[in-house]
C-alpha cells in the first residue's frame, strides 16, 4: 500500500514538473536563508566575543580606490598610517598593529615551524585579555632592539614547554635568537584565527606565539598591517568613523601621494567571517 502511494505522489510530480521545480527552488531558498539567520545569531548572540567591552572593539583597514576591483573590500595598512592613525585619534583609547610570521622554534626537543604574530604594544590592551601567567608587552619592548621578549600560547606552553610553572623569565629560541618569555595567555585564547581575517591577509590558522612588532619611528618599506583599536567609553561607532575620517583627511592633505590609496574604513570587530 505504501508503496503504491508513494508511486502516486511520483506520477503527480512528473505532470506538474514546472510547478516541482518551483517548489523546490523555494524550499532551497527557504533553508538556505534558514542557515543564514542562523550563521548570523550563531556568531552575533550564541557565541559572543570572548572579549570585555566586545562592542567597543574595532578592525580599520585601508578601503581601494573605487576604480580598483581588487575582489576584497580591506587592504593593509602600511607602518605610517598606523603610527599617525594611532598618534592622532581622539575616539580610541588604544590602538595596535599587528601582522603575521613564522618562527622557527629551537630547544632541547627539535626544532619546529611555529605560527605567529607580531603586534605593537597595545594590542593585547585593545582586546582587553591578560595572561593566564606573567605580563604582555611594555611600552619600551615595542621598539627595535628591545623586541626580544615573548608571549606564548596556552597549548604551545603544555607541547612544548611540558607546562612549566617557572617558564615565565627563562628563554627560548626562535630563528636562532633568544627570546624571554614574559607571559603565557590563557587557554582558548587564540586571536588571530585566519578565518576571521579579510581574504587579502595571510594569517594562520592559529597563532601560537606573540613578538613586538617594533617598527621604526619612520618605516619605509611595505608593513602591511592588519589594526584593532578600543574606542573610548560612550565612543558610538559614528562618532569614531567621524574621528577616523578627519584623522584621513589630515593624513592625506601632508602627504597627497597617499590620496588615492588612503581611506581608512572601520567596522565592529567580528569572529564570524
């Protein structure tokens, strides 16, 4: 009997393909703006930023020329822009650039190719997290030839470091130079993850260490920098485009070389990409 049904209902299908097809075509659509909402709550209210004042974090990039379809909608900031981006805002209370490399590891066991960042000195207070044990950087470690120290990950620190309680103030080597280790972040802290970067980034999938990124007072060459800043309390996200802007503007009118390749764009930082 079953069977004869479902035979039916297949006959009945078959006469009336167009209106199957559009059936189906709104079912799809259906659960595919299902899926979406969902991705959208998901990220936005089940799975909050595991950051305080989450809201008052921001990502600024450099948007192309309008001309220009790069297929990406951020660019890099160079090394400058973010020193007078950083000296000269009035709606952020802290700001950091950071971008990412590789290190190779050197110790006792093997050498190994870890993944990680280097970050100015305020980026760790921009996503306001402290290590589960030690410090992040100081002000004075920022600058080349005082960039020496470390901050290790929760799972570089169990792997490789066998969780030593006594790790924090000893070295390690990473591309054959000593580093001390100032701190080691808690577990599950994992910022940057390369999928929630812009697609006009490289960064890995997991960073497991963190260096100061120590640019010159004036860098010259391509820094390529990705920025977070920490708006200042009661800062609303129009206020703090509005302060971006004029910072734009008077960057572009000292040097207008950079008029075409200049406006900084800022959007509420995002784990979900």
């Amino acid at each position: 009997m079953l069977w004869r049904e479902i035979r039916g209902v297949l006959r009945g299908l078959r006469r009336n393909l167009g209106f199957t097809t559009l059936t189906v075509a709104i079912l799809a659509l259906g659960m595919g703006a299902s899926i979406s909402v969902f991705s959208i709550v998901n990220c936005v209210l089940l799975k909050p930023l595991p950051f305080p004042d989450a809201e008052r974090i921001f990502t600024i990039w450099d948007a192309p020329p309008p001309q220009m379809n790069l297929g990406f909608a951020e660019t890099p900031l160079h090394g400058r822009e973010f020193q007078f981006i950083a000296a000269n805002t009035r709606a952020f209370e802290h700001a950091a650039g950071f971008q990412s490399d590789q290190f190779n590891l050197n110790d006792a066991i093997d050498a190994e190719r870890v993944d990680g960042i280097r970050a100015s000195g305020e980026f760790f207070k921009v996503l306001g997290i402290q290590p589960g044990t030690g410090r992040t950087f100081l002000a004075e470690e920022d600058r080349p030839g005082k960039d020496h120290e470390v901050v290790i990950s929760y799972n570089l620190w169990r792997r490789r470091c066998a969780s030593d309680p006594a790790l924090v103030g000893k070295t390690i080597r990473l591309n054959s130079e000593s580093y001390t280790v100032i701190g080691v972040m808690p577990e599950g802290f994992t910022f940057p993850r390369g999928a929630e970067m812009p697609k006009s980034f490289q960064f890995p999938k997991q960073a497991e260490l963190w260096v100061p990124l120590a640019l010159p007072s004036e860098p010259r060459g391509p820094s390529e920098l990705a920025l977070i800043a920490r708006s200042r309390p009661g800062i609303s996200r129009e206020q703090a485009q509005t302060d971006l802007s004029l910072v734009n503007r008077t960057w572009v009118e000292q040097d207008p070389r950079w008029h075409s390749w200049s406006a900084f764009s800022l959007e509420y930082f995002q784990r979900c990409r």
